[in-house]
C-alpha cells in the first residue's frame, strides 16, 4: 500500500504589531488569485472585526475555561473570536446541518472525510496562495513538516491546516503479564500470537485460575472511521478494507484484495481460539479501557503519546501493576498507521478569506504567545492541554511552558509512534465516493463481523459482497477516483 510517509514566546503586543496593517481585501470569498502574493508582500490585509469559528469538544468548554482562552487570544491578535462549539457527540450533525443551510461561520474544524468532501463542493476557500512563502510555511518548513501540509494538497490545492501530526494507535502491553508468562516483548507475528495465547490460557493475573483472562479487545474489528485498522494493526498487517493508492499511483479498494482475506482469516482464528475479546464487535473504547483497567486483558491498542501515561495512571489507580510497554510495530506489520489529522478550513462564506488566514491560521502556529494559547488552559498552573497537543503540533513552542510537566513515558511512547508511522491515503471526494462509501463500510464491517466471530466462511462473505451490491459500488468509486 502506497502511503505518505512523515515520519518564541512572543508577548501578546509584539503578536498584535506583527499583524498590525490594512487595506484591500484580497479578493472576494474562496479566493486565491494573484493579489494573494501582494498581502503577503505588504501586509497589506484587512484586518477582520470578528471571526466566527466552528469547533468541537478538542476545544476546553466553557466549564474549563473556554471564555478566559477567548479573552486572552481576542487581546493578543486584536480580534473579536465568536466560539461556535455543539456538543461533541453531535458535532458532525451540526457541521452538516450549517453547510447544508449556507449559514457557516469564517472557520471550521473538519475531519479528512468531511474536509475532502465540501473541498470537492466548492465550500472552502482556496488558500494555496495565502500560504505558500507564508511565514506560517517557513515555520512548518524549519520543523521539518511540509509532508504533512502536502499530504491534505487536494489536487494540488490546499483547503485548510492542520495544527497537529494526526497521530494514530500504537500497541501497549502489560509488563507484569509478560513477566509472569516468561515473555519477551514481541517483534514477530508469531510471537504476537504466542503473548496472546499465553494470556489467554495461562494465569498473568495471578488471580488463581487459568484460563479467565484473554490477550486482546479492541472497539470493534473494523474502526468506524478512517483509518479502520488501527485498534488491531497486528492482525491487519499489510491489508486495508478501503481506498488507497497502490505502488503505481492507481487507486484500489484494499478489501477486494488477497491481503484483506489473509487479515480476516488472522483474525478469525484468533477469535475463534478465545484470544480476542469475545464482545469486540459491540465495544465501545471506554468499555476497552474499562476492562484494561480491570485487569481482564493484557494487549491494547489505543492512540500514542498521551495515553501511554494515561494507560498507565489508571491502572495504578485500580491497583494494578502501571508497567506499560509501547510496542514499536512488529515486522509483518512495518509501521503503524498515522490518521489524516482535523483540518481547520476557512469556508467559501468567508468575506475576507485573507484576513481570516493570517489572523486565525497563522497565528494558531506562531510558536508563542497564541499557539501556547491553544496549546495549554489558560491560568493553570499545571498547564493542562487545550485543543493543540505539544507532542503534535506541527510548530514547536519555543521555550514550551509545559514541557518540564511532559510525562517521560507519554512523550517516549510519542517518539516510538513518529519514528514508526506512515500517513494514511486520503482519497478525494468524488460524486461515486459521497454516495457510497458509508454503506460500503456498512457492507465490509458486517462481513468481516461474520467471518470472525459468526464462523462465516471467506468465500460466503465475499460472494455476498457481491450479491449485496458491493463490488458495484466497490467499482464504481475506483473508476470514479482514477478519472480524477
């Protein structure tokens, strides 16, 4: 599978006079033609009187501080911020209903799917122009990180930023069940299945019996987002159950492909022999954690650098034994899989897309005063996180006011994860894509879900994946994506 790989504390008055300048708007909503340059050469922007955002719960609430983050960065840039933020379980369903009734606000936060798909309607503004020979490029540029602002290039173009890395899940274990099963940590599939055996049959927590533990649990055997795969990349390995660009650049659905078969034939062995928690399908990740931190299982996947200290806190907190290990990937599985982060994405109702670019996105990675903003609560002492991961950012603070309070194991688990990744493909939002990729995952989901823990052979679940009519649809998105 072809992929992407990507392996100055300002005071809030120099932040304001840097910005400071007026003028012509360059040019009207969605906009990045030639005078683009001319703002960037001049500064010449108008400077907005208010920007509204969209945002969803990665943003502190209101009960955690939301209005003194909004005071403290409307007096750093001078603007006034109006904060739109719906409840997180329902923000997608509020995001959908604002662009479906024309009444957006300046900048939105949007997940890959939903960024790919209202580029491909026109409703985001064009800002390859504002950013290229942006002071926000030479900052990305000088941290090493322009693969990930290409990697969202839509057709060359670029419809928003990215703040962060889009991080992914990584394999922790527990020590002390390694330990008592006489394990090392394992770097072969193999060996990865023997842990899970041991786990499964033996006595690693020491509670007396044999047998009442089991080595895995994931929520779900298919993640319902992309990049699917990542709550058990192990049994996945080389298989994808969705689109992505092969070797040559042509664009494939990887569950038609022998190497989804192999990954599902992994996976229902292992159920079937008891390795995998038996409620995968029907978990949620709070039950996941739940159960880990109840000692009923020794193996999770769950996402990189914060968590492995999280993982960890909460398992002293039960009484359990805190030693977690990190997995660097195992050699069938080469590397593990990086999301296509959120993307913040000014929209085409925006009336001055300029101005919004270089007092919003700019700003959000200056490196000091606004992104600390972002990054850390504001007036705790104990700098807890905001909406900006320091360990993601794609712009490091200088001198980060945080980075003594960085748990040793989060940010070494962090490391293993970056030096260990691979950015999953984003595939461009086509007519066939929109209108049948969710029932497609629908389909897939559901086979793999009988094939595992149904005993539903192979050869039946791909006959009905051609019978349901998803080798149709199927094909029907892999012409549309080649056309492209």
């Amino acid at each position: 599978m072809k992929t992407h790989v990507f392996c100055v504390f300002m005071s809030a008055s120099l932040v304001a006079l840097s910005l400071a300048g007026c003028g012509q708007t360059a040019g009207k909503s969605g906009s990045s033609g030639g005078n683009a340059s001319y703002v960037r050469q001049t500064g010449n922007v108008v400077k907005p009187d208010k920007i509204t955002m969209m945002v969803d719960g990665t943003l502190i609430s209101v009960e955690n501080g939301r209005d003194e983050f909004e005071a403290q960065w409307e007096a750093a840039t001078g603007v006034d911020l109006e904060i739109i933020q719906p409840e997180h379980e329902v923000y997608y369903d509020e995001v959908t209903a604002a662009f479906e009734s024309g009444e957006l606000p300046d900048v939105v936060l949007l997940s890959s799917t939903y960024y790919t798909k209202y580029a491909a309607e026109e409703m985001l503004a064009d800002i390859s122009d504002y950013y290229e020979g942006s002071a926000l490029e030479q900052r990305i540029s000088a941290a090493g990180n322009d693969a990930l602002i290409e990697g969202i290039r839509i057709h060359g173009k670029l419809y928003g930023i990215t703040p962060t890395r889009g991080n992914g899940c990584m394999t922790y274990v527990k020590q002390s069940w390694l330990d008592r099963c006489g394990l090392s940590v394992p770097t072969t599939y193999d060996e990865y299945l023997n842990m899970l055996k041991a786990f499964s049959e033996m006595d690693p927590d020491r509670n007396g019996k044999n047998g009442d533990t089991y080595g895995v649990s994931a929520a779900g055997i298919i993640n319902g987002e992309a990049p699917y795969v990542n709550y058990l990349p192990e049994f996945y390995q080389d298989a994808y159950p969705s689109f992505y660009q092969d070797e040559d650049g042509t664009w494939v659905d990887g569950f038609t492909k022998d190497s989804m078969k192999a990954a599902m034939g992994r996976l229902k062995d292992a159920y079937s022999k008891g390795y995998i928690d038996k409620d995968i399908v029907t978990n949620s990740t709070g039950n996941c954690r739940d159960k880990f931190y109840a000692n009923e299982y020794g193996v999770f996947t769950y996402w990189a650098g914060t968590w492995a200290h999280t993982l960890s806190s909460k398992s002293k907190e039960a009484g359990i034994d805190d030693r977690i290990v990190a997995l660097p990937p195992i050699e069938e599985t080469g590397t593990y899989l990086e999301r296509v982060a959120p993307v913040w994405c000014i929209t085409s109702a925006c009336k001055n897309p300029a101005g919004v670019y270089q007092y919003f996105l700019e700003t959000m990675l200056d490196g000091g005063t606004v992104e600390t903003l972002w990054t850390y609560t504001p007036g705790k002492d104990n700098y807890p996180k905001n909406h900006i991961d320091r360990m993601l950012a794609i712009v490091p603070i200088e001198d980060d006011p945080g980075a003594k309070n960085a748990a040793a194991d989060a940010v070494a688990a962090a490391e293993i994860f970056n030096d260990n990744s691979r950015m999953a493909d984003l595939p461009y939002s086509t007519d066939a894509f929109a209108q049948y990729n969710d029932e497609l995952m629908k389909i897939k989901t559901e086979l793999v879900n009988k094939v595992v823990t149904e005993g539903m052979s192979i050869e039946d679940a791909y006959a009905e994946f051609e019978t349901s009519g998803g080798a149709y649809m199927s094909q029907a998105v892999v012409d549309s994506l080649n056309a492209e």
